[in-house]
C-alpha cells in the first residue's frame, strides 16, 4: 500500500470508528464497559475464574471460552489437575492438558492477584507481573484479563486486531507477536485512541465489532 493509500485508509478506519460512536453500539459497548469496572471488586474467587477464561483464550475462540466458563465455573479453583483437564477435554477444548496446568499452577497466585488489583498499581505494572508470575499468560492474554475487569490503558492484541489494523494500512502485519512487537502495535493503537477520543479498551469493543459484528468480552 502506497503512503498516499496508507492515509486513506486510516481516515477510513478513523471515520467508521466515530460513526459508531454516534449509534447504538455506543450504548452496548458502554455497558459492556460498566461491568468490566464493576468486576474489579468481586472476590478473589470470582477474580480468578476471569483469570482462567482468560487463561483458556490463547489460540481459541473467545465464544466458546465463555461458554466453558458458564459451564465449568468454581471448578476453576477446585478441581484437580486431572479432573480438569478430563472436563475440558469433554467440553471440547484443544488443549485440555496444557490448560489444566497452566490454572492449577496459576492458584498459587490467586491472593497475590488480588492484593495487586487492590494496590493501585498502574495497569502496565500489573501486567507485567501477571506476565512473569503467572504460567500460560502472555501480552495478549494479560491485558485481556485486566480489560475484563476495568483497567483502560492496555490494548488485546489478537489476530481480529492486527488484521483489522493491517487492512487498512497501519501495520505489516507480524509473524510472531514478540514482546517489542507487541508494545509498537499498542502504541499504534494508543494513536488511534487518541484520535478517536477512546480509551483502548472501548477502542478494542469497537474494532472488534468492526471485524466479527459482535461485543463480546
């Protein structure tokens, strides 16, 4: 794509994202929001079986996560490793093995999350730590969660999203996601956050329903 065309397209992005800002998505995408800042306060419980939906997101799609988390609930913190991984597995998951170890690994950390959340600590520094601390979690999946429950300033960066930013000429789109790649995309994203007068996580609510014509979580 030319320079001249690079530019186009991005007005073009930009314009589709404020015509939706004038609909009815608007009001779907802000409750969707409202909820997201009310989550922040349930319990430790409840905060860790976002973190497993989460958890269970990578390389799946994000319909079918929520449904096994309606489904598998509170045995997110219970079950046994085999246990788990046997009801994941029956649910239809592509890894059920993996992702068993991953959350019963992740328990270990399930007072300090909280204690996180709770301490005021800005959402970068959050991420990073569920980053480092947390098995299974990477760029991607911790902003998701940490969007799930009202943080504002990180951006989920998944194939929906680099397509959507690659089409209209903003990014080549990346091989591989690596930490430097991830954080330039953000930055293109906060750009466009700016531009739009969003916050990136209601930018991510709308980009996504430019590309899949849903609002999901």
């Amino acid at each position: 794509m030319t320079p001249q065309k690079n530019i186009s397209a991005r007005k073009n992005l930009t314009k589709k994202i404020l015509e939706l800002k004038k609909g009815e998505i608007r009001r779907i995408v802000d409750a969707r929001l409202k909820e997201f800042k009310n989550f922040r306060n349930k319990s430790t419980e409840e905060l860790f079986i976002e973190l497993c939906f989460c958890i269970t997101t990578a390389n799946c799609a994000a319909e079918s996560c929520i449904r096994m988390q309606q489904t598998i609930g509170d045995g997110y913190n219970t079950l046994s490793e085999e246990k788990l991984s046997a009801r994941l597995k029956e649910l239809g998951y592509r890894f059920p093995n993996k992702r068993a170890i991953y959350i019963t690994e992740a328990r270990k950390h399930k007072e300090s999350l909280t204690e996180m959340i709770r301490s005021g600590s800005r959402d970068k520094e959050i991420r990073d730590w569920l980053v480092k601390n947390v098995l299974g979690l990477g760029y991607k999946e911790a902003s998701h969660f940490l969007r799930n429950i009202g943080y504002t300033d990180l951006a989920i960066i998944d194939f929906h999203i680099v397509d959507i930013l690659a089409e209209h000429g903003m990014i080549e789109e990346p091989k591989t996601l690596s930490k430097n790649k991830y954080l330039k995309i953000e930055q293109v994203l906060r750009d466009l956050s700016n531009e739009t007068d969003l916050t990136l996580s209601e930018l991510d609510l709308y980009l996504w329903y430019l590309e899949t014509g849903k609002v999901l979580k």
